[in-house]
C-alpha cells in the first residue's frame, strides 16, 4: 500500500515554520553587530577580508543538498554587507569605463543591495576616492588584465594613505566558479587580513634592468614563491615589477625589507596587499543528494543544481 502523500497545506505549514526560525536567527545574528561593533572599539576597521572569506568557506565546506552553493554564498555577502554598514559607514569606489567593463555590478554582487557604490571612469578616479575617505574601498581591474597604463604603480608608495590590494572579486561567481565574468580586486586603506588561503602582491624596483627570470631567481632566493610577475617602466629610470607570491603578504612581512637590504639590484620592494583565494568550481560543485527529481529520473533540474545557477 503506497504511503499517502503529505497535504500541500501541510507541507506549507512546515515551510512557515522554518522561515520563522531563519527570521528570528537573523534578528538574533542582528542584535550581534552592535556588540561586534562595541568590542572593536571607535576608529576600529569594521571590514575584515579575512573573516568573511573563513566564513564563506566554512558555510560552503559544510553545505549539502541541491540548494546551490553560489547562492548560499550571495544570501551571506547580503548578510555580512548589512552587519558592516551597521557599524559605520561603509561605501565602495567601482571602476566602470563608459562602453568598458562595469565593476559596479561584480561590487553589487559581493556587496550586497544596500552598499552605495559609486562609479568611476578612470582607475585613478577609484584610488583618489579610496586615498581621500570619499568610498572606503576601490574596485579595479585585475592588475594583469591592464593594457594602458596601469593603475598598480600607484601602489608602490609608503605612507598611510596608498591604498593596498585587500580582497578579490568575486570571491564565490554566481557561474559555479568557472571564471566567465569580469574579475577585480578590492583596495583599501585598511590592512589585508589573513583568511587561511591567501596570495599577496608586491611591488619592487629595480636598479638595473634583470629578466624576467633573474627577477624569479631573486625572489625565490628571498622566500618568495611568485606565481606571476607584470612589468612596467613608471619613469626612464623607474623599471617596476608587480609581483604576485604565493600566501599572506603583510605590509611589514620581513622578507620584503630583506630582499631590499641584500640584493644589489633592487632598490625599492613594498607590500601592496593580500587576498582570499576565491572558491573554485570544485568548491562550488554541490554533491548530489538524494532528491525527489533524481529519483524520479529527472536529471535535469538535479544537474542544473549541483552545477550551480547559470
Ligand atoms: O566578525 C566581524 O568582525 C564582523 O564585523 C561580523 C561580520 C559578519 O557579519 O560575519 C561582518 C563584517 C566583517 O567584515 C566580518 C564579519
């Protein structure tokens, strides 16, 4: 005898009640950003890269069924968005040429609804808003996607007010992962943070010109694994080298100042910031779960899940 199904009226039931306690754990989550902001203290950084990227990657780590990661991944930037603007103000500078590129809607995405996001034609636009407290970050190009002039040399000041590379975009693409958007990096006037799985930029001058695989020798013999390396003569005598390494880059990391100290060649290296290493299709692939669709043979809707939303 074949069990009778569940009513539609019950079953809606149980869907009120469980949108009920998602309600009241997010009002409960809510009450937490004042206290958050209290225990980091006036003039604290409200953002912090790190945490958000352990976060995600928590949540999409211990995620299982067909409810696609992506999206768990976008209600949570939604939720984190919110928190940072409830403790103080917070907006962001997006790079979005007329008939270019528009990083607004990449900054949209990570976020979230509520975060102003001004746009800006021109890349020096962004670093001027971010250097002057108008937005309190920059969205830019990917630094090897340059074909101009780059925007990157910009980076290779001291000082406080040279903003630094804090996050990558986007950090869990609505495509599963497979890379087909737009991608930028997120500057600031705040330190990178640490997340775990992390690569750093850094910047460094040279006396003298070195190829390219010199320049990899040098490095490597510094402690550093460099993972790609983009050229640029920012003035006859200024031969610059972006340099992208392989884990966390604190702006104070001891090899940088070492690398100045002990080679000939370099003149000048700085510390130009850190990113979380963005979720890969692979983390973004949901497992298959067993669900009505799939055991009624229905691939389709199934395949379409545990490939993430198109
Ligand atoms: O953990 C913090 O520092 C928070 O402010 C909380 C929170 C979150 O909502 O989880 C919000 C903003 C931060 O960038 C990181 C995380």
């Amino acid at each position: 005898m074949s069990e009778k199904p569940t009513s539609l009226d019950d079953l809606r039931r149980k869907i009120d009640e469980i949108d009920n306690s998602l309600h009241d754990l997010l009002m409960r989550r809510t009450e937490l950003a004042r206290q958050i902001a209290l225990a980091k203290g006036s003039n604290a950084v409200i953002m912090r890269p790190g945490r958000e990227a352990r976060v995600l990657r928590r949540l999409v780590g211990r995620h299982q069924g067909p409810f696609p990661k992506p999206v768990i991944s976008r209600i949570w930037r939604e939720i984190i968005s919110v928190f940072t603007r409830l403790q103080g103000p917070f907006a962001a500078a997006a790079f979005a040429p007329e008939g270019g590129s528009d990083l607004s809607l990449l900054a949209r995405d990570h976020f979230g609804s509520l975060t102003p996001i001004t746009s800006y034609g021109s890349e020096m636009g962004v670093l001027r808003a971010v250097s002057d407290g108008k937005a309190n970050i920059g969205i830019l190009p990917l630094p090897e996607s340059d074909r101009g002039t780059p925007w990157w040399p910009k980076l290779a000041r001291s000082g406080k007010a040279s903003p630094k590379i804090i996050a990558r975009l986007p950090f869990a693409a609505l495509d599963g992962g497979r890379r087909h958007g737009p991608e930028a990096v997120v500057v600031s006037l705040a330190e990178p943070e640490e997340s775990g799985d992390d690569q750093g930029y850094l910047i460094v001058e040279l006396d003298e010109a070195v190829s390219r695989g010199a320049l990899k020798t040098l490095l490597s013999d510094a402690g550093f694994e460099v993972r790609n390396t983009q050229a640029w003569v920012d003035a006859p005598d200024r031969p610059l080298h972006l340099v992208e390494v392989e884990g966390f880059l604190a702006s104070d990391d001891a090899r940088v100042a070492a690398l100045v100290a002990e080679t000939d060649q370099v003149s000048h290296a700085w510390a130009v910031g850190s990113f979380a290493v963005p979720l890969t299709a692979e983390d973004l692939a949901n497992s298959p779960a067993p669900s009505t669709q799939a055991e009624n043979g229905d691939a389709s809707d199934a395949d379409a899940a545990s490939a993430g939303v198109s």
